[in-house]
C-alpha cells in the first residue's frame, strides 16, 4: 500500500488536527509563506498541501480547486490523514449593496445548492457551521481590524449562468449574503463525519450586480489582494483558537 493518499498524494497518516482550505493552489502557497517550519506535502492536480506552524501550533493549508465534486475529494483525504478542524478561506461574490470588495463574510450556514451534497445525505439536512467556528472568525476579524459581515452563504456548483438564470432574487429576499462554490460541500461532509468546519470569505464582487453581467467578474484587484493578505492571518487565528 501507498504511503500516500490517491488524489491529494498528501501522507496517509499524521497531518496536524486543523487545516486551513482554500480554491486556489497559490494562495495555499502565499499562506504557507506565513507558516513557521512550511514544508509541501503534497502535490497533485489541483491540490496543494502544507505543513507547518501557527502561534506554535501545527496546520495544514491546501488547495481544493473550484467546485464541490473536486473540494471533497480533498476534506476527505485530509480527514483520513488526521484533520478534524477545517476553515475555508476563500473568496465570494456579495449578494448586499453594503457589503463591499474586500470585506469578510463569515458563514453561519449555506445554501446546499452545491450539486454534490445531494448525493451523500438527503437535501433537508443542513449545511451548518460549528459555532465556535463562526465565533473564532468573526472575533479574529474584530482583533484584525477588518469589517465582517456574518450570515448564510449560498453555495452554488455552476458559476456563470446560462439558459437558466442564477435565482439572485429569491435569495438575497431570504438575506443571504454571498455566493461561492464550495463552503456547504466542507459543511455538510464535516458533519457527516462528526468534525468541525467554519468558512471565511473575501467579497471579490458583486453577484446581483454581476448577473446580469458576468463578465464583470474581477477578481485580480488590488482591493481583494490586500484582503486576502490580511484575512489569511485573521482566518490562521481563528483556526488555532478552535485547538
Ligand atoms: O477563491 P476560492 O477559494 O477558489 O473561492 C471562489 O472562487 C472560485 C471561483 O472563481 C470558486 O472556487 C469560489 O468558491
Ligand atoms: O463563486 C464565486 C466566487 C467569487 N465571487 C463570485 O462572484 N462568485
């Protein structure tokens, strides 16, 4: 048998409790850089995996990609190798005039519109974060500094909209904040498994402004990039406050 896991290729056995997730295999490499003792792990497609420590205390920090159906392969076999704790740090569009670029949202639950939790449990069960999750978030961005704005995310699998419109209408009525692609997938599978998830997420847009113009999404802005500098530190706070 393999010493390493099939589609992460990170090690069998033995990572850190607690991991940081985010989409994009070079921000796992930019918060890697803020590690003491990072070491890679793990390559393959588009995972990326490190080890190191935070305020002394061991993380993990890898990429999952875009979309669900690719992201729990990666909660899973973290989860094999000995994480318990997960926080996604990713990025979304807001669904709120007054949220704006570069803010922070940190989820309470999500719309389980993911296209894959629909085949591991049936769709009445919740997407929830773990409280104390949601808790260490948004005190960690008070302590930080930064303006969060904490609520339900809508996590959606397709991200442009085609001959089917993106129903903004209906849910920013129901006061949902934001729109990304992943956060219910690690949710919904962390509570399955009896673990604890939490998601912070950089606003990189409007998406009830961009429906109706999707190619308005930007999100290589400086704005975004000094949040997510900004909020990566804030989002390693609160994961080594869930030790
Ligand atoms: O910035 P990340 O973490 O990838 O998150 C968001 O960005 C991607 C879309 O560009 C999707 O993965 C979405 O969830
Ligand atoms: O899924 C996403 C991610 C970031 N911004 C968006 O508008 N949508």
């Amino acid at each position: 048998m393999t010493d390493f896991l099939p589609i992460t290729k990170i090690p069998r056995t033995g990572l850190p409790a607690h991991a940081l997730v985010v989409g994009d295999p070079d921000r796992a490499s930019a918060v890697a850089e803020l590690l003491d003792g990072a070491a890679l792990i793990g390559q393959n497609r588009e995972y990326r995996t490190f080890a190191g420590t935070w305020r002394g205390v061991p993380v993990v920090v890898s990429s999952h990609g875009v979309g669900g159906a690719g992201a729990v392969c990666q909660f899973a076999e973290l989860a094999e190798a000995g994480v318990h704790t997960f926080v996604r740090f990713g990025t979304a569009g807001a669904l709120r005039a007054d949220i704006a670029d570069g803010d922070l949202v940190v989820a309470e639950a999500a719309v389980r519109d993911d296209g894959v939790t629909q085949q591991l449990i049936h769709p009445e069960f919740p997407a929830y974060a773990t409280p104390e999750a949601v808790l260490a978030l948004a005190g960690a961005a008070a302590a930080h500094g930064l303006r969060a704005h904490r609520g339900v995310v809508w996590t959606r699998a397709a991200f442009s909209p085609m001959v089917l419109r993106l129903p903004v209408a209906d849910y920013v009525a129901a006061r949902v904040i934001a729109i990304e692609m992943e956060l219910s997938t690690l949710l919904v599978f962390a509570a399955l498994r009896g673990l604890r998830a939490g998601g912070v997420l950089v606003i990189d847009g409007n998406a009830a402004v961009d429906n109706d113009n999707p190619t308005g999404y930007n999100p290589h802005r400086q704005v975004v990039t000094d949040a997510v500098a900004a909020g990566s530190r804030a989002a390693l706070d609160a994961l080594v406050e869930l030790t």
